[in-house]
C-alpha cells in the first residue's frame, strides 16, 4: 500500500521570514494527519525551513532544482549534495517551468535524477504535456518520453526513491483543472509504463502525484482516483490553513 503524498512546491515564493511564520502556523494544524508532507522551499529559505518544522517527523523538505555537477564553476546552481546537507530529503526534477521556461530538456532532466539519487535524495520527477499537445493527441506519446528519459539510468532496486508527478502544463496556475477521467487515464499511463519497463514491484512501490490547480475544494477527488497516490501544489501550498486543509484529505 503506497502512502499518500502532499507536496507543496512554494516557487519564488517565502523567504526565511516569511517560512517562519508559515511553519508556526501549520505545524499546529497537522495533529493526526496521516499523509506524508514534503515542501519544497526556495533554496534561500531551506535552512529557515529545517529548523523552524518542530522536528514533525511526517514533513519533510526538498529543494526545487539541482545541478548534476557535485560542485563547479556554476553561478546560481545548487548540487543535490548541498540540498541534502542543507536538509533536503527531496528535489523536484523536470518541473514544467524549468522546462519551458528555463529550456531545460530530457537529457538534462536523466542527468538530475542519477545525480539526486547518486547523492541520496528522492527526485520527484515532473512530467507532462502542453495543451497544444493533448489537443494533438499526444499526451501519452509526451508523458512516456518524458518518463522513459528521465528514469534511463535509474535500477529496479531505486524505486523507493523514485518518485512521479503528472502535471498537465495548461493546468498549473490558471485556475483549470484536469478532469478526473484525465487524470485517471495519464496516471494508467505512467503505471503501465513504470510497469513495462521497470517491472511490477518497482512499477508498485513508485508514487505518482498529480499536479495542477490543486485546492481545499478538489484535493480529496483528486486523491480518490485510481494510481493517484497524493497531489503536487502550488499556490494553495503557500497558505499553512489552505495546506493543512488538503493534508486533511490525504
């Protein structure tokens, strides 16, 4: 049986202060919440973000993009080494800003993820397609090249490292939401994939998230689909009652 997963990923968004004051308001809110909480701050508010938690064993913290070098010559990037001494336990690889609005590619995206395992971090690995794309019909030719990329050096033995984020791209702050049907169907997809290629116990153990416009008022269908082992948000992640309240429905 897979845990269910609530990840927050905070974008630019939350500084040190700001994280403070989230923390102090949220942690309270978790009494008796079952799911597992992974946030994902700006890097600059990572360390505020590991100290300022409470120690709460079901939160843990990721950081939202890595580079593959453990160390170098590379203003602005961060090693998964340093996320992890920093208190990461995750990273969010391939997220769909980082691709289309940074050009961030498939190689690049394989390259994060051996590296983020390497080092021991779990790579939340983002997939999905444009809405011209799914207008196209291209949706699972996209997510399964996506997929297939990004895992191309990644052993049967890492699947509980591993972990998957469907996210529509036409779906993430505007408001729109995929169907569930949509959702339902994507996820089959990766499961199938992730089962094809990688076999049923891996295929079995890996969490797929689904991302995209998740709030208070949706989380709970969404996490009623089959496949669909907890959810990836972004600006209702940023308000502790909002967040609490969709934990809830993990």
């Amino acid at each position: 049986m897979r845990p269910k997963v609530i990840a927050g990923n905070w974008k630019m968004h939350h500084g040190p202060a700001a994280t403070r004051k989230f923390f102090s308001d949220f942690s309270p809110r978790l009494s008796g919440v079952e799911p597992l909480i992974l946030i994902f701050p700006p890097a600059i508010s990572l360390a505020a973000a590991a100290e300022s938690r409470g120690g709460r064993p079901e939160i843990s913290l990721g950081i939202q993009n890595l580079h593959w070098e453990p160390k170098g010559a590379f203003t602005g990037e961060h090693s998964a080494g340093m996320a992890l001494a920093a208190g990461a336990r995750y990273a969010l690889v391939g997220h769909s800003e980082r691709r289309h609005v940074f050009g961030e590619t498939d190689a690049q995206v394989e390259r994060k993820v051996a590296a983020a395992i390497h080092e021991g971090l779990s790579p939340v690995v983002c997939v999905g397609e444009t809405l011209d794309e799914r207008r196209e019909g291209r949706v699972e030719e996209v997510i399964v090249r996506q997929l297939d990329a990004a895992l191309l050096r990644v052993s049967e033995d890492a699947n509980n490292a591993v972990l998957v984020a469907y996210e529509p791209v036409w779906a993430i702050g505007t408001g729109e939401t995929a169907t569930v049907h949509d959702v339902a169907d994507a996820h089959g997809i990766l499961r199938r994939r992730l089962r094809e290629v990688w076999g049923d116990d891996f295929a079995g153990e890996v969490a797929i998230l689904y991302g995209g416009s998740v709030k208070p008022d949706n989380a709970a269908e969404l996490l009623a689909v089959t496949d669909v082992d907890g959810v990836l948000v972004g600006g209702a992640s940023l308000d502790p009652e909002s967040f609490a309240r969709i934990a809830e429905a993990g």
